[in-house]
C-alpha cells in the first residue's frame, strides 16, 4: 500500500498525533479516563498503522523486535519496581503512601510509575503479538 | 524486614523473576535465576509454615490499604502448607530441569521455558496465598496461561492440541469461577475471602449464594479434573515437556483444591455446603465414579505417562471423597492426600521423564525388561507405585488410613469399600509396569541405554526417599494437615 | 420483580448460552475462540451493569453530589478483559502452530490424525 501517496501521507501526519493522543491518554489518567491499558494499545496501534501502510519491514525497522520483547519485560519490573520501592522505604508491598513525606504525593507518584509501566508492557505485547501473527510464514517475502 | 513481607514475596518474586530471565535472554542464565528463585520461595513458605504453626493466621496488606478494602494475603496453616509443596516441587525440579530441557526444548527457546516456569510458580503460590477472590482469578489466569504454553512445548505435536484443549476447557473453568465470584460479589459486597465469610453467616443458602456456589464448584472442578470434568488432564500431562508433567502434576489440581477447601469450609461454611446442600452426596459420587473409571482406564493405556495422568484423576477422587465428608477428620484426610500424593506423583512423573530421556518416550514397548537396564529408576519408580496403592510404609498410605477413617467415623460404609476396592485397580495399573519391566525382555537389538544422568536421578530418588519417610513416619504430614483443616474450618467464622 | 427490571441479567444469560453453544458445537478452532470470547464477554456484562447506578456519577467526590456509581466492577472487568486478550492471542497462536503441524483446524480431521498416531 505504500505506493499509495493519499495513504502514505494521511499516515504521516496521523501517526504522530496518535502517539501523542497516547501521551496524553498515559499521563491524563491521573485525573480522568485514561490510564496505562489504553495508551499502550494506542501507541501499538499507531505501530500498527506504520506497518499496514509501510510494510512490516519498515516497522520493524522503526521498532525492532528485541526493543519489543525488552519492553514487555521492563513494564512489568517497572510496576514491581514500585511495589518494591515501597518494601524498601518501610511500607508494605506497592505501598504509595510511603514514596514521598507527603501521603497524597505519594499516591500520585506510586500511580504514576505502575502507570508507566502497564504502557510499556501493553504496548509491547501488542505490537509483540502483531509482529508475530503478522510475519507468520512470510518472513522471506514481502518488501523488496 | 523481609520475613513480614514473606506472604507477598512469595508471589512477587518469581513474578520479577520472569521478565528478569526474558531480559538475560539466555537458557543457563535462566536456569540458575529460576533455581535461585525456587530455593528462595521454598524457604520462604517454609519459614512461613513454621511462623502461622506458632502465631496463627498472619494478614498482610497490600499497599497498605485494610482489608476488606485492599488486597489482602492471608496465611494460615491450609495455604502455607500448599504453598510449601508448590515451591518445594519447584525446588526439586530445578537441577533436574537442566538436562531434562536441554534434551527436550531447542536452545533459543529455553530461557523462555524458565520465565514461564516462573510465571506459572508465581500464579500458583499467589493462588494459594491470597485472600481475595478476584486476585485468585488474576493468578488462577497467570499460572493457567503460562502452562499451556508450557504443555505447548512438548515435543509431539499432540502436545499442541492438548494445549489448546486444555486452554478452552480452563478458560472455561475459570470464567464460571469468576461468575460465581460475581453472584457472591453482588449479594454480599465484597471480595474479601474471611470479610464474605463473615456477611454470608446464616444467609448462605439463599438463591444469588447457592448458584454462585455451583458456579464456583463447576469451574474449580474443572481445573482440578474433579471427574467427570477431568478430560484436559490425560493429554496435558502425556505430551508436556517431563519436568513440566512433575511440576504440574504435583502442584497445578492441589493448588485449585485447595481453592475448592477454601471455598467450602472457610466462605459458606461446612454447615451451608454439607448439611443444607446436597453437595456432599453428589461430589462423593463422583469421587467414587473417578477411583474406579479413571483406575479402569488407566490400566489400559500403552504409555507410562497417560498411565499415570489417569492414576492422577482416580487418586483426585480420594481427595475429593475426603472434602465430601464434610468433617474436620475428612478434611484432614485430604490435605494429607493432597501432600502425600503430591510427592508421590511428583516422584513417578520425575522418574518418568528419566525413563524418557534415555529411551525416547514412555511407551510400554520402550520400557521392555527396564528392570535390568535401569535398575535403579524402575525400583524408585516401584517404590512410588506402591504409594499409589497405599502399601503401609508409603505415604499414599498413611493419608488413605485417614481417609479410612474418617468415612467409618461418618458411618459411610460404602465409601470404605469403595476405596479398598478401588485400591486394587491400583494394583492392577502399578503391576503393569512391574511385569514390563521385570518380567519382559528388552528389545532385542536396542542399545542399552544406562541410568540417566544423576542431576535427574538424585531429585527423582529424593522425592521418592520422602515418600517412604513420610510413610514410616507419617505423624508431620498428618499433623500439619490437621491444623490446615482447623484453619480452613476456622477461618473467619 | 418483572421481567423488564431484570432485563441485563437476561441479555447476559443469553450472551452466556450463545458462548457456550459455540464452544462446544463448533469443529473449527477459530470458531471455538470466538464462541470462547462471547462467553467471556457475558461476565463482563455480569459485572459491569449492576455496578452502574441511574442518575448515578463516576465515584469522584464532587460537591453537590450524593449518587455515585460502583467503580470497583469496572476496574475489576478491565482486568479480566486483558485476561481475555491474553487467552485469546495464546489460543490463536495455538490455532497458527496446530494448522502449521496438522494442516487443518477442524477438530474431526485432528481427530483422525491422531488416531492415525497411536
């Protein structure tokens, strides 16, 4: 479909507003819908987006497959990480309370970091699950 | 500080662990995490079944937040000693895990097996260990979704379809699970296992509560092959990779009955479940009807692995007629089944993975005078058998004693015949492999393949050491599963 | 109560039963992950509607309002439907490796071929 130049650049200019539709949706979930969950599928959706458009080839040179699969590891340590911190600082196992001085503070930085990392570990196991559906038997065709 | 935080490190250990061992990305990396990781959660819930034997029941609360209102891990004697058999069967599988995955799982896939592994320990013990409905859920899909992909990687290509049989009747289970736990969530208000018990005193028996009850026995019966439910086990447990067999068999069914012990005696109470439901009669019916067909079906398998995957539904049978009595003796008598027969199989299945390293595969023609060239793993493999039986000096026996017992205790006559008959068909299944391999000649022509490598043999002989200890001197097991049934039958009530 | 104030416990049995059915009478694996999916989908439909109030508002502490709706349903079925994905991206990935070791997804043929194995 890349030969298509209507596709190619409604894609370019979409893509990265999508990303930053994400951004939003990852950081607005403090304080309204929004949340880890959904921003992680929509920055794999935007992924997903590039490789329909630009070929799988393309995509997995823009997000390669190790970045991917690292990524489901480090969310999910990212999120046990701030279960631990809380061990560390005194509290019980993904205390808040005890991250900051400050009790409310530091329920908002505990949210935030698990937050961090479900985006991470949803957006890699997406496009993880994408990449492999995708390429599938076809690994020696497609994108020449 | 860590041994307060012990209840949740169980879990979270190997949860950590497993995207640490994806991050190494290397197969021996893996392994020696994993080892690390099963060595640590062992001592662990040992230290933790020591502490609630002396102090009682021990609450931890997640981030802090009360229970009912946040999360809560709660251990008492029932869950720290389920706990202590998950991680001790991860421990013993470790250093037999080397070998045995090198031979059956390609090299770029092996650190992969170990995450998974991990996963699959950190959904089980989370299981055991949480007190909340719908964190069981979240775990009970951890470990589920983690042993399928475990059973996947078997090396026969049956081992895909037993996987993806294994997944829709799972999945199955444990969305009627999840059903029951939403009549139970919308009649009383909470997920909180002992704040339920407390608001369902006296009302357990209304409509919302009794169907929410059948919910969670159909789906829990179908992730412990409560028979008839049992038709995903044969398969899993034949085509999975050998350490994944062992590993499952001895902990994956105890974990979900212990589920169903909870359930029962510590949510609804042994009063709601036995005396105003029919439940008792109908799970014993069923027990019964797994001891003999399941028994029967076994003694006709060409494999020695599908052989022992069907003993494991008959022997489900007498943990599941232990729990239908109703009594603190009948519970008692299947906490102990659900250790001893843990060990055992984790035994057999050990040895059998042995068995299928040197003669690729299990089958009876391949195990032809195996008495002669693997002396000591047929012998070991003997000894589990009679366990099976329930020999006296074995550990099958002692818990099937107490399962004697408590049934003449309950005037259930038939129930007693019922497992003394049933006992012979055990003969029956157990005395096919002696006469395969002490009585057959080995394959003419067929090399003579030798022990297997003693990293195998020496956990597979240990456990099986601990089941004629525990026969000999079977006092810790059955005490220890008296105090869990005090504390299943006591807990919030 | 009438029939009409029971009315999502209705739609969620049916949901439920169309599920179920699919899973066991279909032959296609595909078909069985997707009979496995509504199934699924009933319970969210269990969980999430008794937790919305009429009239009531998303569970934020707001001066001037007293009806609020359960949020704890929601965060509960957000949960289970990762679940859900999960099982169904693993029981797909099954199907891809069955049809590529079997060449064929019916449950008939994977049948007969194993029973060709023994």
């Amino acid at each position: 479909m890349k030969s298509d130049i209507i596709l190619r650049v409604v894609a370019k200019i979409l893509i990265p507003f999508a990303l930053m539709f994400a951004l939003y949706v990852q950081f607005h979930g403090d304080y309204g819908p929004g949340g880890g969950f959904q921003a992680g599928v929509v920055i794999a959706a935007a992924v997903v987006f590039y490789a329909v458009i630009f070929g799988l080839a393309a995509a997995r040179r823009a997000v390669p497959e190790p970045v991917v699969e690292s990524m489901v590891a480090l969310g999910v340590l990212v999120y046990a990480g701030v279960g631990i911190a809380g061990l560390l600082l005194g509290g019980n196992f993904l205390d808040y309370f005890v991250l900051d001085p400050d009790p409310v503070h530091g329920q908002h930085r505990g949210i935030f970091w698990v937050e961090a990392g479900v985006g991470i570990t949803v957006s890699g196991v997406m496009l993880k699950i994408f990449y492999i559906f995708a390429g599938r038997g076809r690994d020696f065709e497609e994108d020449s | 500080m860590p041994a307060e935080h012990f209840p949740v490190l169980l879990a979270v250990v190997p949860l950590v662990a497993a995207p640490l061992i994806v991050v190494a990305r290397s197969g021996f990396l893996g392994w020696a995490i994993a080892f690390a990781v099963a060595a640590a959660t062992a001592a662990m819930s040992a230290s933790l079944l020591a502490r609630v034997t002396v102090e009682g029941t021990i609450s931890y609360a997640i981030g802090s937040w009360p229970p009912p209102w946040g999360i809560e891990y709660r251990v008492d004697a029932a869950n720290a000693l389920v706990a202590l058999l998950v991680s001790a069967m991860a421990l013993v599988a470790m250093p037999y895990a080397r070998r045995s995955v090198t031979a059956e799982i390609g090299q770029e896939r092996q650190y992969l097996f170990y995450a998974l592994l991990m996963l699959c320990l950190s959904g089980l013990l989370g299981i055991a260990l949480t007190g909340d409905a719908f964190n069981l859920f979240v775990f009970l899909e951890i470990s589920s979704l983690a042993t399928y992909v475990l059973i996947a990687l078997g090396r026969d290509r049956r081992a895909l379809t037993a996987a993806y049989q294994y997944l829709i009747l799972g999945t199955t289970g444990a969305t009627l699970y999840i059903i029951g736990v939403g009549m139970l969530y919308l009649a009383t208000g909470t997920l909180n296992f002992a704040d339920m018990a407390a608001r369902l005193d006296g009302v357990a028996d209304t409509r919302p509560l009794v169907v929410g009850l059948a919910f969670i026995t159909a789906g829990i019966g179908l992730k412990l092959a409560l028979f008839p439910l049992h038709a995903w086990l044969p398969n899993a447990y034949t085509y999975a990779p050998s350490v994944v067999s062992a590993f499952l068999a001895a902990t994956a069914t105890k974990v979900s009955l212990y589920v169903l012990m909870r359930v029962y005696f510590s949510v609804f109470g042994a009063d709601a479940v036995f005396r105003d439901l029919p439940i008792g009669p109908v799970l014993a019916v069923l027990s019964v009807a797994a001891l003999f067909v399941a028994s029967a079906a076994a003694i006709v398998q060409k494999d020695l692995k599908r052989l022992l995957a069907f003993s494991s539904v008959g022997q489900i049978g007498y943990i599941t007629l232990g729990i239908s009595l109703g009594s603190a003796t009948g519970l008692a008598a299947a906490m102990a089944h659900v250790v001893n027969h843990g060990i055992t199989k984790g035994a057999l299945f050990l040895l059998a993975g042995a068995m299928a390293l040197r003669l690729g595969g299990t089958g009876f023609d391949r195990l032809a005078g195996l008495g002669r060239t693997m002396p000591v793993a047929a012998f070991a493999f003997v000894l589990g058998g009679l366990s099976l039986i329930g020999v006296p000096g074995t550990a099958g026996f002692a818990s099937k004693w107490a399962l004697v017992a408590a049934a003449m205790g309950a005037g259930q006559w038939w129930i007693v015949a019922a497992v003394l008959l049933s006992s012979l068909l055990a003969v029956a299944y157990v005395w096919r492999f002696v006469e395969c391999a002490y009585f057959r000649e080995p394959p003419a022509g067929a090399p003579s393949p030798g022990e297997a490598p003693w990293e195998m043999t020496a956990p597979a002989l240990a456990m099986t050491a601990a089941v004629v200890a525990l026969g000999l001197h079977a006092t810790p097991v059955l005490d220890a599963a008296t105090r869990a049934a005090a504390a299943l039958m006591g807990a919030g009530r | 109560m009438s029939f009409l104030g029971h009315f999502s416990y209705w739609a969620t049995v049916f949901v439920m039963m169309t599920g179920l059915y699919i899973v066991i009478s279909r032959g296609n694996l595909v078909k069985k992950l997707v009979g496995l999916g509504i199934f699924q989908t009933s319970v969210y439909l269990l969980y999430v509607a008794p937790g919305k109030l009429i009239g009531g508002t998303a569970a934020i502490v707001t001066p001037g309002i007293t009806l609020y709706s359960n949020p704890l349903p929601h965060v509960l079925i957000l949960t289970a439907i990762v679940v859900g994905v999960a099982t169904l991206a693993l029981g797909l990935a099954l199907v891809v490796r069955i049809r590529e070791a079997y060449g064929t997804v019916d449950e008939d043929e994977l049948l007969a071929a194993d029973a060709k194995d023994d």
